[in-house]
C-alpha cells in the first residue's frame, strides 16, 4: 500500500474511532458527515443567538474577521443598525505565509488588530481557527478577548478532524439562521480540530454562552465577555 | 521590459492639474451623455456626465454639481454632494469623497461618505472606512475599513399648535404649602 494510502486509512480510522471529543449532545454519527457542498445552506442556532444578544444593543460595532461578502454587511447593518468593520484575516494569513515564517505568526496576529480595547460589541471569527495552529490561536483569541466590550459577543465555527485537509469556506447570511457555505480558492488548508476544552482555555475572560453542534460535525460557539454565560469549568 | 500589471500610459501620461478643479472646467475632458455603469445609466441619461481621463492627475480638492467618473488619479477631496461619482476600472483616488451615490470600480484609499449609496463593484477596492444608508459589494471587490449603515436618528418631531400669546407667568415661590398644608420643597 503506497503511504498515501496508509494516511488515509489510518486517517479514517481515527475518524471512526472518535479521535475527536464530541460536543454536548452530539449524535454518534454526527462527526463523520461530509461538509456541505458547493453552496449548502445551513441552520445556525449561533447567529440566531449572536443577533438576539446584539440586537438589544443600539448601534453596536461589529467585526468581521473573514473576507468581504457584501450580502453580509448590508444583513447586519439593517438588522443591528451597527458600525461593520472589515478584517480579512484569511487574506492576511494567506500572505503573511508566503512572505514571512510561520514562526512570526504569533507575535503579528497579536498587533494586527489596532482597534482601542473593549470597544468591540461583536466578533464574528467564522471558521479562522481552524487555519492557525494553537501559538497563532492563543495569540488571536488574547487580542479579540482585549477588543471585546463588557458582554460582548463572539461567534465562531470549529471544524473537527474529518474537515482537515479542506479548504476555507465563505459564509454568506441568508437570514438570521441561515447560512450559506461556500468553499474558495485558497492557499490555506485546514489543521487538525481544536477540542471544545482548548478553545474555552485560549479564550480565557470570554464565557461560554452557547454552543452547537452542525449536521456537518461542526461546531458553533457563542462566547460572551462576562454577563450571564455558562461558567466555564 | 514589459512587465505584467504594468500600465501603459499614453504620451501625454502625468498631466498634473494641481488646486481646486470643478468638473466641466475647460481642459477637462467634459464629455457629455457619457453612460455610467448600466444601473446608472438611466439615471444620467438627461445628465452631462464629466469624465476625468486616464492621463488626468489632479492634485486638490474636486467638487462639482454634476455627475462625475473618474478614470485618471486624484489625490486630495471629491465632493458631489448632490451628484453620482463613478470611479472607473483605471480610476485611482487617494481622497475623503463626498456624494449621493458612489460606484467604484477602481481605486479609492481614503474614506466615502455617501447620502444615498455605495457600490463597490467586482474589480473595485476600498481601502477607508465607509458612510452610507446603502452600500452593495460585490463577490471579489476588496474592503479593507468599516461600513457604517447606520440610520440616522430621526428629528422628533414638534407637533405644529395654532400660535398661542405668550403668557409669562411669574416666577414661583421656593416653596409651595401642599393640599393638606403639608410644604413640598421646589424641583
């Protein structure tokens, strides 16, 4: 058997034997269903709850750390009312791998993002995490935690270990729960998942509001900074 | 050597208009019926339109009353506050710009505010922060900033009264007795 060949049967395998810790209230089978296609479309109960949290707030400020869909930016704005901010990571990403080392990761993320702290009402990091490996994703989640007002709020999507290997996705936002995937032509590949517990630990100072479990073996978790959340054990 | 992405320009690339320049200034390429991008093109059908060649470098600042597009570079101010700007596919601007509608399909690093909308087209790129009721951006266009839809307050409004006489009462003591004698001090 040729070595590819071995990766992906032993792959598999881990895959089936539950390498990954499912989240709560995860069906068995849950983890091995493929990702969407060219365009599904999906139900967030995330964004449903992000929406709600924000909505009580007037004229929030949003930060959006994927690429730019426009669809998005006029949803949020008509239904927050908020200031939308617009922070390609991915493409900054993409770039800082091509002209720099992996190494210097950490310490860029951790200026790339200037804004003034706690003046941030809401994050949406979409699926950015599973792109940086964990000295990255600490250094990010340290910066976003620092932006975040009181009660602010993050969303974000992790991937478990069967997405590994795939490609970036754009999320484009249908309506309050629904969200369309479409994957994009990108350099980045995803790395393995994040436990749930290791994503509580990088975002330490953020609560644990809600989390989900897709039909695709993803994950949603809604953090808020402070306020009524589920404590984190 | 030619190299890939390089503009050619024309012989008499790097005509520098320099200070304050209203559109239809003569010199200017004022060009009139020039079509806007088709969803503005009914729009500016019965309109002159200024266009702003490809060779045209204008330092200052750029107002007018009358729709513009842009296709050379302008560093500086736009204002058309009444007026549709186009920022064509060769269009550069380094500039705060003003309008009722601004397309781009070029360049822009600076920030747009824009009373009606904003229209960020597939090749354009926005590199500043965004002010408008409307902003449309397309699949591959480039933002880097924010977008602020923000729906302005509106003025409360002032129930209109038949104009009364103005009656000044004079000033109450500090302290008034209550109805059953009791004092109830002021504020």
């Amino acid at each position: 058997m040729s070595s590819g060949g071995t990766v992906q049967s032993l792959r598999g395998l881990l895959s089936r034997l539950g390498s990954v810790r499912p989240a709560e209230g995860t069906r068995p089978d849950a983890g091995s269903r493929a990702e969407p296609k060219d365009g599904a479309i999906i139900t967030s109960k995330g964004l449903q709850q992000f929406l709600s949290h924000l909505g009580t707030r007037s004229a929030p400020i949003l930060l959006d750390l994927g690429p730019v869909v426009g669809s998005n930016i006029t949803f949020f704005g008509e239904q927050l009312n908020c200031k939308f901010m617009v922070e390609d990571l991915f493409a900054d990403l993409e770039r800082h791998l091509r002209e720099r080392s992996p190494e210097e990761l950490p310490a860029w993320l951790s200026k790339r993002l200037t804004l003034d702290a706690g003046t941030v009402d809401g994050v949406l990091l979409w699926d950015l995490y599973d792109y940086l490996d964990r000295p990255a994703a600490q250094a990010l989640a340290t910066a976003l935690v620092r932006l975040l007002r009181p009660d602010g709020a993050l969303l974000g999507f992790f991937g478990n270990a069967n997405h590994a290997g795939s490609g970036p996705t754009t999320f484009m936002v249908l309506d309050g729960s629904h969200v369309r995937q479409r994957p994009r032509a990108s350099v980045l590949v995803r790395r393995a998942s994040l436990q749930n517990r290791d994503i509580i630990k990088m975002f330490d100072g953020l609560r644990v509001s809600d989390a989900f479990l897709l039909q695709t073996g993803r994950r949603e978790m809604l953090f808020r900074k402070g306020g009524g959340g589920r404590p984190i054990t | 050597m030619w190299r890939r992405g390089e503009v050619v320009r024309p012989p008499d690339s790097g005509r520098e208009v320099t200070g304050a320049v209203a559109p239809g200034t003569p010199g200017l390429a004022s060009v009139p019926r020039v079509h806007a991008p088709e969803t503005e093109a009914k729009r500016t059908m019965d309109k002159d339109v200024v266009n702003i060649g490809k060779s045209v470098v204008i330092k200052g600042e750029l107002s007018g009353s009358e729709d513009l597009v842009i296709e050379g570079t302008v560093d500086g101010k736009v204002e058309l506050s009444e007026h549709v700007l186009t920022v064509g596919s060769h269009g550069k601007l380094k500039a705060e710009v003003f309008a009722k509608i601004v397309i781009v399909l070029g360049e822009v690093v600076g920030n747009i505010t824009a009373s009606e909308k904003v229209d960020i087209r597939d090749s354009g790129s926005v590199d500043g922060d965004i002010v408008s009721p409307r902003v449309a951006i397309a699949e591959g266009a480039h933002l880097r900033g924010s977008v602020d839809m923000q729906k302005k307050p509106a003025a409360p409004v002032v129930p209109v009264q038949a104009a009364k006489p103005e009656v000044k009462l004079a000033p109450l003591p500090a302290a008034t007795p209550g109805p059953g004698g009791q004092r109830i001090a002021a504020g």
